[in-house]
C-alpha cells in the first residue's frame, strides 16, 4: 500500500460502569494501557456535555465505551418518494475519526467525541431472536451508518465476531463498510462468503481534499483486492458523489481502477447516490471545513427536504456511472440510493418500481454462497 497505515488512538478513555466488566471493554483497554482511564456512572450525561458546541476540541479524540440502551438493529428509515432498499443497521459505535467534509454525522451526532457500545451480549441475543423469529425473511445488515466499520477494529476486533457469528446464517449476510483499509482481522477466517466487506469510493480530487483522515482510493483498493483473495465478496459505494470541475474525469479513473483490482463475479453491488444533506448541516459544514467547496454546488431542497443537487445534474452523473461500469462488466448490479423511481428511469432506463423491488435484486446478489 501506497500510504502509511494511520491507526485512531484515543487521548482518553471514559467506561461507563454499566459496561465496566465487558470483554470488549477489557479488550481495548488492554489495547490502551497507556491511555488514562476514567469511569463514569451515565454515558448520557458525557454525551450531552460533547454536544455543547463551545465543547468540541475538549472531547477530540475521547473514546467512550458505553452501553446501548436500545436496539442495536433498527430498518433503515428510508424516505417518501424515494425507493430504499429495506437495509438493516447495526448500531454497534457512534462517531468516526476520518473527518471527510461532507460527513452527516457533523450534524446527526453533533459531537467529536466516539462511542462504541460493549454489550455485546445483548447484541447477539437480539440478531438471534429476530433472525429466528423471522427465518423466511432475508436480511442485509449494515454497520457502517453511525461510524466506520473497520476504523476502531484494531481496537475491538469486533470485525472477526461479526463475520464468525453470521458465517453459518442462511437468512442474512453482514456488511461491512468502511474507507479503511486496516483488513488484517479478517483474513483467514471461516466466512462461508456470508460477509460482504464495502469500500466507500470517490473521485481522486474529492478523496484527496473532502476524506481527509481517510486513505486514499489505490489503497482502499489495494484492501479489497486482499480480501477478494480471501473469498469475500466486496461492494463499493459512491455516495455521495461530489459535482466538481472535471467530475467525469475523475469518477471514471476510479470506475476504471475498481475493475483492474476486482473481478465482476466477486461484486455483489455497487451503489450511486450524489451529496445530499439536511439544511442544518450547511452552517456546520462551513464552520468545521471552511475552506471546503461541496456545498457550494447547485443544491436545492428535495422531496425529503435535504439540499440535493438540481435533478438533472444527478440524472447526469448516475447516467454516465452506470454506462462505465457496464462498459467493464453487464453483470454487475449498480443501485441508487435514496433516488425517485422518476430518477431511475431516467438514469439507468429502468427502475426496480418499489422499495421491495430494490430489495429483492439486492438480496439475490447474496443469497446463496
């Protein structure tokens, strides 16, 4: 890999008492001897106090290992008049130390401060009862919607209980999606190809000014061609794409790379969505990354009420993606996330019609091993 390996290292470390006899908790400690540690009584609390504006540098680079109070697995939301594709997120941390410009969690978590939540027994008794309560039903569960999912796996390993615990499952795989390429834990495990390991992609330009703390796009790649070598499937993501001089340039040469490190059987999807972001994340985003230039676009409000790029600068660029990605390969499945049926068709020429449309393409590509 081109660029050296940087590993997030706490400043700090809080353990809530509920969590304080853990094994993970004993887990990244032993990781962090160190680290000063100090226990609290009520992760709230600590959180609300990150949450205070003035208080951001004080809570830079704490690490706070809590309990999840609710449920670790939660539908994905989606939003009206748009198609989602009934995807499952697994809440296991909260926060990310990788500081990309565009970043909903500046807005969503409102705080630098990072949560990994340690009761991980209460975790998998709750995947067991709804995987067997439902054994007809097919799931696709995500960790990557709060957090990144390898960025702190060399502090929890979390990554090789996940890919153990869903290698013998018949009705779910697991995602893991990340823009890390730190892949080491999961090699040489037993996966039964039921773990789907994801990268993030982005233009060059955008990955080397927007993803800051992030590695680049050859070494995001360079990981994913380790792991196809493991077995495991992969899956990128372009989302969000960055309207930018010289757009088409840049997205090609990564479209292009994606296909020199993976083989078309070995992808089970690749996703498109463009910048999108609630109207109160422009003011943070502008505070936290002056100098940065993604919202400057020709962004409107959308159905959903987030700043969108002008529907046909969207239809624009997810037209072009899709013709160089089958250019490459007919069989690889593309998506969009969080696009009109109206979008879709005029983008790809067809459209999956409903949100149980998406779905079922989506877990066709992983059904089987």
């Amino acid at each position: 890999m081109t660029q050296s390996i940087r590993n997030f290292r706490p400043v700090k470390i809080l353990v809530e008492e509920a969590v304080r006899q853990q094994e993970l908790v004993q887990r990244v400690l032993a990781r962090n001897v160190k680290i000063p540690i100090e226990y609290v009584p009520d992760a709230s609390g600590v959180i609300r106090s990150a949450q205070v504006a003035e208080a951001k540098s004080t809570w830079q680079g704490v690490l706070l290992l809590a309990k999840q109070r609710g449920p670790f697995l939660r539908l994905c939301p989606g939003t009206s008049k748009h198609i989602c594709c009934l995807y499952h997120n697994l809440d296991v941390a909260a926060g990310c130390d990788m500081d990309c410009s565009y970043c909903i969690l500046q807005g969503y978590l409102n705080n630098s401060l990072i949560t990994l939540y340690c009761n991980l027994d209460d975790l998998f008794v709750e995947l067991e009862q709804k995987l067997a309560s439902h054994p007809n039903q097919f799931y696709r569960i995500g960790t990557g919607e709060l957090s990144d999912s390898l960025t702190f796996d060399h502090l929890t390993g979390l990554s090789v209980e996940l890919v153990h615990y869903f290698s013998d499952k018949t009705n779910a795989v697991i995602e893991l999606k990340s823009k890390s390429v730190r892949v080491e834990n999961l090699l040489g495990l037993a996966h039964n190809r039921r773990t789907v390991v994801s990268w993030s992609l982005n233009a060059k330009t955008i990955a080397k000014e927007e993803e800051i703390g992030a590695p680049s796009i050859d070494d995001r790649l360079e990981a994913s061609k380790e792991l196809q070598r493991a077995g495991y499937r992969l899956g990128f993501h372009f989302d969000p794409m960055i309207d930018y001089p010289n757009w088409q340039e840049g997205y090609r040469e990564t479209v292009d790379k994606i296909f020199r490190f993976a083989k078309p059987q070995n992808i089970a999807w690749i996703s498109l969505g463009a910048l999108r972001y609630p109207l109160s994340l422009d003011a943070i985003i502008r505070q936290n990354h002056p100098d940065s230039p993604v919202m400057l676009g020709e962004l409107l409000p959308g159905a959903d009420h987030k700043l969108r790029y002008f529907k046909p600068i969207r239809i624009g660029m997810f037209r072009k993606m899709h013709q160089w990605i089958l250019q490459h390969s007919q069989q690889v499945l593309v998506y969009l996330c969080m696009e009109s049926d109206e979008v879709w068709r005029k983008a790809f020429g067809w459209s999956p019609g409903s949100n149980a449309g998406l779905k079922r393409l989506l877990d066709f590509r992983v059904l089987v091993s």
